[in-house]
C-alpha cells in the first residue's frame, strides 16, 4: 500500500474518530461539569494513553529548546481552537457545531493562498463561496435561530475552524514533521493541557473536580479516541499527504457527529440544515478534486489489517528515530 493511499486511510480514522467527540463531551457537559474542566480531562486523560504507549516503545523524551517552541506554538493553535469548539455546543446542536468546524478545509485553502503564495483556481473560489453559503443554512437562521445567542455560536464554530487550520498548514512546514508522530502528539496535548489548567483557573478559579463513574468512563474515552486516536492518526496523515487532502478528509467528521446527533442525542433534521450539510460536502469534493474520488473510496474500503500494518510502519520508524533526532539535536543547539 503506497504512502499516499496510507495517509487517506489515516486522515479518514482521524476525521471518523474525532467527530466523536459530541458523544462523549455532551453527557459528562450534561452533568454540569465545565467545559473548559472537560477540556483537560480530555486532554489528560489522552495524554496518559499517549505516555504509556510511549513508555512501552521506550521512546526518548528530550526536546531542543526550538522544538519546544514549535510544539508551544502548536499547542496554543489547538487549545484555542479546542475552546471555542466546545463552547460553541452550548450556542448550537452537537451534529451543526462540528459540520460548522468543518469550515477549516476552506480556512486552510485561504491561508495557503495569502501566506503560501499558492495560486486560487476557479474551482477552489467556487467551493468556497458553496461552503459559506452551506454555513448559512446550517447557521439556523431560516429556522428562526438567528439570535444573537445563534450568532455567537456561529462565530466560535468559525473561529475554531480557522485556529484548526492553522495548525493544519504551519504543522507540515516545521522541522518537528520529523519528530516521532506519538511523542510529537504527546507534547502538543501535554502543553496544551498546561494552557488550558491555567485558563480554567484564571477564569473559573477551580478545576471542577470527576464525581461519578459516568464521568470518569466518558472522559477517559474521551481523552483515548477523539484525542489519541484521533490526533496521532492526524499527525501520521500530514507526513503522508498535504495539509489540504488531509483536511478535506476530515468530511468524515461532520458526517460522524451528524449521525451521532441523530442516533443518539435524538436532533431533529430540517430541510435547511440538510441543504448546507450537502452544500459544504459538494464545497470540498470540489477542492479534492473529481480524479481523486476513486482514491478516496479505497482509502476508506481498506481493511482492519491495513490500519495495523500502518500503525506497525509507524512505529518501526520510531524505533529508528533516538539516532536521527540525536543528530537533529545537535544540529538545532548549533543553529540557536
């Protein structure tokens, strides 16, 4: 299976297993527990999975000062935009929220064009103009939800989705791309962890604390497949293939929480809301591109047995790395 088929595959779990998160964050929010409290939950609780993965490979921790930096970067990018994510869930149903944070593969497509000097094409300006006009309808203001609490909503599903695009297309283009995939991961939501306990205490002043069984099972799953699993298949993804196909992938993420928002939480579907999720799926197979389709559907068709052999390439390159990313250490202490 080639690197390129591999990355589809891996873009695809992520973007599946990400728009899961509605599943696990709603109940634990229902309790009343904070959001931001839920944030580092699931951040720590990801990143325990992470570490003892870690711990098992046996894996050098030791970062270069640079390194540490990126990866910070990286962090702030991803709490931030993990804010105002979750947030957004008390403006808008969990199904709309997340298909609204699907606008990242345009914002990542606009940030490519302004700070990448990548050339628009027609096709390119057309499904951005679908997308928007997808989130309009998917906004609920032809429902009668156009109030300033729906507007509010709207603006922090956008804004998650453009803090999320960042991360998507600076990622690739910094020199940590080469840093061991599960220990790069680890870093991101350790450090994102740590900004967030200190948001949640500067504007709450406590961490609310886990004080049922529900609670505990919800955020460990929470921190173990719409974090772990979810990121480090990400991570994998954007070495394989550009920032662009793999955020166009993540259609699976609105399709994901759409059905979770059906199945399970019981969301009603309008007609509007129908009409924008159609608009914003034609909007990024129009960026994928019509000759890629074909791609798309084997990544999606491949076998349990293909994500193991994917996993195992993965972590052959890993035991590899201590040798590598010692002469990279080297390198970077000279360099600053």
């Amino acid at each position: 299976m080639s690197a390129t088929i591999k990355g589809f595959l891996n873009a695809s779990i992520s973007g599946i297993t990400f728009g899961l998160i509605p599943l696990f964050a709603i109940p634990v929010l229902s309790t009343g527990m904070h959001s931001t409290s839920v944030l580092i939950y699931r951040y720590a609780f990801g990143c325990l999975a992470m570490l003892g993965m870690l711990m098992f490979h046996r894996t050098r921790m030791w970062l270069a000062f640079g390194d540490f930096l990126r990866i910070l970067f990286l962090s702030l990018m991803y709490s931030a935009s993990s804010i105002t994510l979750i947030e957004g869930y008390n403006y808008m149903a969990s199904g709309i929220a997340t298909t609204l944070l699907f606008s990242y593969p345009v914002w990542t497509c606009l940030l490519s064009v302004v700070f990448l000097h990548e050339q628009l094409s027609a096709t390119t300006a057309i499904s951005i103009a679908i997308a928007v006009a997808g989130v309009f309808f998917l906004s609920g203001i032809l429902d009668g939800g156009g109030s300033m609490k729906g507007v509010t909503g709207l603006f922090l599903l956008l804004a998650s989705g453009f803090l999320y695009a960042v991360y998507m297309v600076t990622f690739p283009r910094m020199r940590i791309r080469k840093m061991p995939s599960l220990k790069l991961t680890f870093y991101i939501f350790f450090f994102a962890m740590l900004i967030l306990t200190l948001y949640g205490t500067f504007t709450m002043g406590h961490i609310d604390i886990i004080e049922t069984h529900s609670q505990l099972l919800h955020l460990f799953l929470l921190g173990l497949i719409p974090t772990a699993i979810s990121n480090i298949t990400l991570i994998i993804s954007l070495k394989q293939i550009s920032s662009t196909m793999a955020a166009v992938l993540g259609v699976f993420e609105p399709l994901t929480a759409m059905c979770v928002g059906i199945l399970i939480f019981g969301e009603p579907i309008t007609f509007p809301i129908v009409i924008g999720f159609v608009l914003i799926i034609v909007a990024v197979m129009l960026i994928f591109g019509p000759k890629n389709l074909p791609k798309l559907g084997k990544a999606v068709g491949e076998t349990v047995k293909s994500v193991r052999e994917g996993m195992e390439s993965e972590n052959k390159e890993e035991a590899k790395e201590p040798e590598a990313e010692l002469v990279e250490d080297e390198e970077s202490k000279k360099s600053e």
